[in-house]
C-alpha cells in the first residue's frame, strides 16, 4: 500500500481489494483494543461501564457497583 493509499478512505478503497481489507481488518482489530481499553480505564477511574448497542451508536453509561 502506497502512503497515498493510506490517507484517505477512497484511495484506499480504489486500490487492490486485499490491501484495502488487509488494512480494513487492522483498523477494525486497533478499534477494539483502543475501546476495550477506554472501558476498562473508565471503570476504575470513573465507577462507569460504557455499554454500547451493536444496533445503533447510543452509549449508555452503567455505575459499576
């Protein structure tokens, strides 16, 4: 993947398809590990559990007792 292909979505997207998934897949797999991280700092920091919903982007803030 060229330093083109990485700036933007649609350079990436009008390039190989399996450059484009392969760079997809690892932004998906960063993503998880940054919001699993979040959670779990906002937890002992904060007291709260950040639960979100697959079917829309609403977060709800649940107290950790």
């Amino acid at each position: 993947m060229s330093e083109a292909q990485g700036q933007d979505l649609r350079s990436l997207l009008q390039g190989d398809r399996e450059t484009a998934k392969r760079a997809l897949i690892a932004l998906e797999e960063a993503s998880k590990r940054v919001e699993s991280h979040i959670k779990e700092e906002m937890e002992e920091k904060h007291g709260f559990v950040w639960k979100s919903t697959e079917a829309s982007s609403n977060v709800i803030l649940i107290h950790a007792d």
